[in-house]
C-alpha cells in the first residue's frame, strides 16, 4: 500500500486494468510522449506501447467519436480530454451517440467508452479550464456522470468505469488533482457505480456534495452535527442514500461550485421534495456558484462556494 | 438549369468505364446490377406504400444514387464495417442487410432491425457489419475511422467504409477524421455521395471549389471524383480503395456525383414543391444508374430481356414479402420504452 495523490491513483487503475484487459486502449491529445496536461497518463506509453496509448490530434470530436467506433469494434477506449470545456467540442458525440447507440440498436451493440476529463475551479486558469458543467451530461439519457473526491475511491471508480458496460464521463476534479495524498492499495479493487458514500455520519443535517466541494463541506461542518454523503456517481445517483439520511436528519442541504440554475443540486432537491417532504424540518438549501463565468485566479475564491457560505446554510437549517 | 461541373469528367470516365467492363465477370456485372435493382425496387416500394401512413418514419430515399452502394459494398466482406448516414436504405441492402427487418423497422414493428425504435435513420445490423446509420450529418464520420483504428491495433483484416453526403463534407467532423485516420494510416474508405445538394441548398451556395475528392491533397491521401451513376466506375474505386486499405495503404476519398430524385425527405419529387428544377431532374433521369447497365447488360448479351425479367421478379416478390412481414409484425410493447437505455 502506497500514499498516493489522485493523479496517480488513476495512473494506477488505467495500468491496472490495461495488463488485466488488452482491450483497453487510450487515445487524447499529448497522452502518449507526454503523459497528458495533468500527467495521468506519465509511464504507459512505455509499458503498453503506441498502438495502446494513442497521440491524437487536436480535434475533440474526432476522438471522441473515433473511442466510440473504437467500441462499436470490441475494444474498451478511454478519451482524454484536456480540460472539461474542450469537450463541449465533441458534444455531439456524446449526446447524440455514446448515449444512443444501446437504446438505438436494442442492445445489439453498445457503447462502453470512457471519457476522462479534469473539471472545476482550482487551477488558476480562467473560465474554459475550470467548468463544472456535469449537469449537462447529467441530463442525457445512456450516459454515467462519476467524480471521485480521494485518490482511494478514485481508483476503485475508474476501476469500475473501466469494467462498466456503458459510456462513462469520469470528472477530476482539477484541484484535488495533487492536493490530497491517502492510502491506495496496489492492486485492482472495484467501487460500484450508481452509490454514494457517507463520508461522515451525523445527526442534525444531510450535505450532498462531490469532488472538491466535498473537502469544503466537511470543513464547514465544524460544531455541527452534519451527515456528509460524497455522492461520487451523479448519474445515476444513489437516490436511496439521500432519501434515508434526510429522512434521519430533516434538513438538506447541497453544495456545488457549478451554477445553481439547472444544477444537479435542483434535481437533488426535486428528489427529496418528491419522496420525503414530510420529513424536512427546513426549507432545502443549495449552496452553490453564482450565474457567471468562471473568473481569472483572484476571483476564484469568490466564485468557488466558500466555507462561511456554506456555514451559514448550515445555521439557517438548524435555525429554521 | 444548372451546368454540373462534374459532367466532362463523367464523359471522359465514361470511355474508360466502357473499356472496363469487358474485364469484369458477367456473374459480377448481374451481381451489381441486382444489387441496384433490389434497392431501386425496394424504396419504390417504400413511396407506393408511404401514402397509407402506416410507416410512421420520416424516409429519405436514395432512388437515383444506387451504383455507389451497389458498387463500394461488393468489394466489401461480411467481417467488414459499413457507417452510413440518415440516406442508409441503400448502403443496408447492399452491404446484406435483410430486406424484412429493414421494412419492419419502417413500420416501427418489434421485429425490426432496431425493434421498431430507431426507424429508417437509424439502422443497424451487426451480424452484416452495418454499425449504424444516424441523423447527424457527418456523425458517423469518426466512428469509422475508430473502428479502423481498432482493426488496426487488433492486427485484424477488417476494413470499414463509411458514407456521407457532400453536406458532410462542411462538418467538421470529416476533417477531424480525414486527418486521424491518413495520419495513422488507418483501413477507412470515405465515400462522399455528392447529389449536389444539402436538404435544398445547392453545393455552389454552400462550397466555393466543389472539389471535394481534391480535399485529399491536403492529407497526402488519394482522392478520386468518379460518376457516381456508373456502377462500374463505384465498383472500381471502390476496389482500389479496399485493396489499399486491407494492404496498409490507408484512407481513400472517393467522391461519386450523382443525383437524388426524390426530395431530401419523403416520397415526393422536389419540382413539385419548387425546390429544384424539373429540368434537372430529367437530366438525371436520363442518366439513371440502372437504366444505363440494363443497356450495357443487353448489349453486351450478359442479360436478356428474360433473364431481366426473371431477376426483377424475384426482387420484387422479396419485397413484396417484407411488406407483409412488416405489416403482419406486431408493435413493441410500451414497457420497451424503458429498456435498453443502460445496460440494466
């Protein structure tokens, strides 16, 4: 067992699964030589050679659409894509096909790729390198949304992407990339797709955060008896693991730094407005990033939710 | 009327194809021809029956455009790929696939190739190497070349072709793929049926060289513009393409002028709705793909008259069969909505 950051976790699980499965095969911009923008894929070029770790050109779509080609064929593509924004460019991929393709052909063929991609603030790099824009995949039908919080579960979700037999937008979250370091063992090992897990157990309010807002959410809960569920797939999302927390504690709250219209934190909301008002003691609150662009360095802090914000929902819950 | 730039080329090529023909086989040339034949009859079929409103798709028809599928798709095996566009009929029938399930899924039956789900854009039948068919102009574009690429890495002999109109030739997505797959020589070949129009918009409006086939420079890929209503012209390019792409040789563009004679979707003709000009289309119609081999097959004494008779028979009782296929199969059952969406 070695401490490992999250970048390395997910070099691990991608080594990992490509000596267990020869079919697994990595294609983005600058992967190979390079080893990609955030260095995830630094040492299996040399390992697994060209033919398996693709240098691309600088065309989004075109690999993303060749990684769904590639699953039409048998083999089990992994894109990456640089930064969350550049994907925007092979949308159409995606959306119109990667989701389709099994309901389109009633599962005569499918399309299991995965699609990696760094999201969120963190990196000191204005709007397009810092999105969170995963409700958008969130919303398309025949697409998994996963993001990791820790290098341990990021390499036992990729893990599970990797051996899942749908497309898959895994989202790194960019600041946690180097930041956090925790135990993660050296071989294989799976977490399932489609759970969530309690991250801290409590009595008095349910949080429902993900990837870097999730640290920032436990470190707002400080003299508060709060139950913190890392949602990590957010499509499907584990609708169980909400519902029973907050039928325990009466009060939700969800922290994202994405916008908050059209949020995933609105359809977390609707979830438990629909299955279990009768329990909320407070109105839900969404603690989340304001109606703009994602704004250069100094303003990032302004922009990311804030530990006093997300305090103050906590106090206006118990309050209530 | 509009003066075709393809149209020297095509009596240049035409010369050539002549002199072609005596090289290939009879069985060859009959093969081609009921290849054509089965998908002309088929899609006139298709706009007999639609007035009934049973067929609860919207079709676009490739009557008119049939030599380039007929003639690629007999150079390719049953272990290779075929990507197509929302004008698939042709491409489906040609490279096998079935003519029932293909009329059922028309008619949005259970037993259609897509279980009456996905309709006449979105055909699939993997057992005959057809991966999919879609709406999005281009869309299948770089999927072929990422199941040339998987052939590639698996070491295997499969190559993949995929077709797409002269409007797909403006998305991006060509480009992108083009690129990938001359850069890593990949087995693809890329056939651009070029009709001369994107829905109503002609080529000139929309492309100022209308040379698409010499977009191939550009990748240091062989292009090639051949008369896309000469079957044997398709069949040939479509021969030195395969062969370049099985012998490592990698991608080929193969631009086919041709014509479409119905309306971008639908039964109808477009004079009817003043979206091109009637002139044009009897143009085209004089130089339709299969009327031009029928006479080169009777002259050549490779068909008959009763032979041609017989061969259109058969055809037509196997369309005749789909029909009542179709119209005999039940409808999916509601719950199917819900499946196939995720692999639970």
């Amino acid at each position: 067992m070695a401490k490992l950051n999250i970048v390395q976790a997910i070099n691990s699980a991608l080594k990992n699964e490509m000596k267990r499965n020869s079919d697994v095969v990595l294609l983005g911009e600058d992967i190979g030589r390079d080893g990609g923008v955030f260095r995830v894929t630094e040492g299996l070029l040399e390992i697994f050679g060209p033919e398996r770790v693709i240098d691309t050109p600088l065309a989004e779509l075109g690999i993303i659409g060749s990684a769904i080609g590639m699953a039409a064929y048998g083999l089990k593509p992994v894109a990456e894509i640089q930064f969350m924004a550049f994907s925007y460019a092979g949308l159409e991929q995606i959306f119109s096909h990667a989701g389709r393709i099994r309901s389109r052909s009633r599962g005569r063929f499918t399309c299991p790729i995965v699609v990696r991609m760094p999201y969120g603030i963190g990196i000191k790099a204005p709007e397009l390198h810092s999105e969170s824009a995963e409700a958008l995949f969130c919303h398309m039908p025949g697409i998994k949304v996963v993001v990791p919080s820790s290098p341990y579960n990021a390499k036992g979700l990729l893990t599970s992407a990797l051996r899942d037999p749908d497309p898959v937008i895994f989202l790194e979250p960019s600041r946690l990339y180097r930041s956090i370091k925790t135990d993660v063992p050296d071989e294989d090992y799976a977490i399932p797709l489609g759970k969530a897990a309690i991250y801290q157990e409590g009595k008095d309010i349910t949080v429902v955060a993900w990837g870097a807002m999730l640290h920032r959410a436990a470190e707002a809960s400080a003299g508060f008896d709060a139950e913190i569920i890392d949602l990590m797939t957010l499509k499907p999302f584990d609708e169980e693991a909400i519902l029973n927390s907050v039928r325990k504690t009466g009060r939700l709250v969800i922290a994202h730094e994405a916008t908050r219209s059209g949020g995933l934190g609105a359809e977390i909301a609707a979830l438990v407005a629909e299955e279990a008002v009768m329990h909320l003691k407070a109105p839900v609150i969404r603690v989340a990033g304001p109606e703009a662009v994602t704004p250069m360095a100094k303003l990032e802090d302004a922009y990311m939710p804030q530990i006093d914000r997300i305090r103050k929902a906590f106090a206006t819950v118990m309050e209530f | 009327m509009y003066t075709l730039n393809a149209m020297p080329a095509i009596k240049t090529q035409k010369k050539a194809a002549e002199k072609e023909a005596s090289v290939y086989s009879s069985a060859l040339q009959i093969q081609l021809y009921t290849a054509m034949l089965r998908i002309r009859l088929f899609e006139e079929k298709i706009v007999a029956l639609y007035p009934e409103q049973e067929m609860k798709c919207p079709v676009h028809l490739c009557i008119g455009q049939e030599a380039i599928a007929a003639g690629i798709c007999a150079n390719l095996e049953k272990r290779d790929y075929v990507f197509s566009n929302h004008r698939g009929h042709g491409h489906s029938l040609a490279k096998g696939a079935g003519m029932k399930p293909l009329m059922a899924e028309f008619y949005g039956k259970a037993t259609g190739c897509s279980k009456g789900k996905g309709g006449s854009m979105h055909i699939v039948d993997v057992p005959n190497g057809l991966l999919g068919t879609s709406a999005i102009v281009g869309g299948g574009i770089p999927m072929a070349v990422g199941s040339a690429l998987a052939s590639k890495i698996r070491g295997e002999q499969s190559i993949t072709a995929v077709f797409f109109g002269d409007g797909a030739f403006e998305e991006g997505a060509f480009y992108e793929s083009f690129n990938f797959a001359a850069l890593k020589r990949l087995p693809v070949i890329f056939v651009c049926e070029n009709n001369f129009y994107a829905t109503n918009s002609h080529q000139r409006a929309r492309q100022f060289a209308c040379k698409i086939s010499s977009s191939a420079v550009a990748f240091d890929a062989p292009g090639v513009c051949i008369d896309g209503n000469d079957v044997l012209s398709a069949y040939k390019a479509g021969k030195d393409a395969a062969q370049r792409a099985r012998n490592n040789g990698g991608p080929t563009l193969i631009e086919a002028t041709t014509y479409r004679w119905k309306g971008h979707v639908g039964p109808d003709t477009d004079h009817e709705k003043g979206c091109r000009p009637k002139d044009e289309l009897l143009e085209w119609v004089k130089k339709c793909p299969i009327g031009r081999f029928e006479k080169h097959l009777l002259e050549t004494g490779i068909l008959d008259a009763n032979a041609l008779i017989a061969i259109t028979g058969e055809i037509n009782s196997e369309v005749d069969d789909a029909v009542k296929f179709a119209k005999e199969s039940p409808y999916p059952d509601v719950s199917e909505l819900l499946t196939q969406v995720y692999s639970d």
